[in-house]
C-alpha cells in the first residue's frame, strides 16, 4: 500500500476555489436582482485605509447586503463598513462603539444603534450581512447568512447614497475595521425576506469540514485520472 501525503497548500487552494466558486454564484445571482450599486472585488482594511464606493441613488427605503470577515478585537473600539459623502452623520458599523463587538448604524450627533442579538456579533468569519432600512416606520432589520436576526424600531437614519467609502471614517482615521468585505450591493428598495434569503443561498459558502473534505475528494479524483 503506498501511503499518499497531500500537501496543505493543495488543500487551501482546493479551498479557496470553492469559496471563489461560491462567490461566482452569488454574482450571477445578484446580476439579475435590480440591485442599484454593487462591488465584485474584495477590498481588504487595516484599520486605516478606505476604499472609494459609490452606494447608488438611495432614498427612502433600501437594502445593503455585504459579505464581510474581520478582526473585531483587534480594530478597536469601533470600525466602519461604510459612509457617504452625502450624509456622513449616518454609517453603518461592522464593529458598533464602543467596543460592543456587535454590528450597528450610528446617526451621528443622535443614536449608536447596537444589534444584540447572539447572532448580531461581528463576524470573523466570512458572513453574509443584509441592513434592511423601512423609512416610513424608522426600522432597521439585520439579516444574518439571509435569516431575519435582529431589529431596532423607531432610529433617525438616512442610508448612504451616492459616492462614498468603506472601512473607515476617513482615510488614515481612527475609527477602521480590520477585514474583508468581499462583495457591497445596494437596493433603493425594502427586499422581501425570501430574496434576502435567495441571495444567501446562492452565496451560501460551505461548513469547513466539508470544505476540507471536498477538497481531498477533488484531488483523489485528480489522482485516479493521472
């Protein structure tokens, strides 16, 4: 019997297809949903840096999705996902102040609006996250990997609208998230918690060990074709 080593690097690469692979599918399904702005590139923060977004014609109510990974702890008190030029009072937190470790939005001047939810935590791992904004009502619902998670009634904000940035107040500013933030789509509108749901699913990427698993499958099947 000849013992076969499969290096790790192979194994992440396997890995990091399937992610890629993942990713793919929530593009394509994302292309044809109506969204009003979106980034299909990962943009990667250090605590300092920004990157330049243009969040879309928004007003009224709207829906943010992101896929989103950091490092909560190691960010500080508090981090950005994202402002606008427009309205920089009002931003959306992948790390709420004052060193909750939660996600939020903060009117500034007005309310840090904490989710407390179990589920509302900062992710470190990449997550999908949806900020669903009803104007008329000033609700603020949270979406975690598409399941309704959390939500804060009666909050003065205005969405982000028009060119804006991610990661940071500004640049070099104290107030960065340290992390990933793989993908940004905005709708002018409040999504139903199925298409919520369906662009989760379409993303959905896989539970560790059946990354790894699928990984060794791949290569065996590589290895049984030489």
């Amino acid at each position: 019997m000849i013992k076969t080593t499969i290096p790790i690097g192979i194994l992440l690469l396997a890995a990091s297809s399937l992610h890629g692979a993942s990713l793919a599918a929530y593009d394509a399904a994302i292309a044809g949903s109506g969204f009003t702005a979106r980034s299909t590139t990962a943009a990667t923060f250090d605590g300092t840096n920004i990157e330049a977004f243009d969040f879309g014609a928004i007003a009224g109510d709207a829906t943010f999705e992101f896929i989103i990974s950091g490092d909560p702890d190691g960010g500080g008190r508090n981090g950005y996902i994202g402002r606008a030029d427009a309205n920089p009072a009002n931003s959306l937190r992948y790390e709420q102040w004052d060193n909750t470790g939660q996600l939020g939005f903060t009117r500034g001047g007005v309310a840090d609006n904490t989710f407390t939810a179990l589920d509302a935590t900062s992710p470190s791992a990449d997550t999908h996250v949806t900020y669903r904004w009803t104007q008329a009502i000033g609700t603020m619902d949270l979406f975690i990997n598409g399941a309704a998670t959390d939500s804060i009634a009666g909050a003065t904000f205005d969405m982000p609208t028009g060119p804006g940035h991610l990661g940071n107040v500004s640049a070099g500013g104290n107030e960065g998230m340290i992390g990933t933030i793989s993908r940004v789509t905005t709708f002018n509108s409040a999504l139903p918690d199925s298409e919520i749901a369906a662009h989760s699913g379409a993303w959905s990427v896989p539970e560790p060990s059946s990354v790894l698993l699928s990984s060794i499958a791949f290569l065996a099947l590589l290895r049984r074709r030489r």
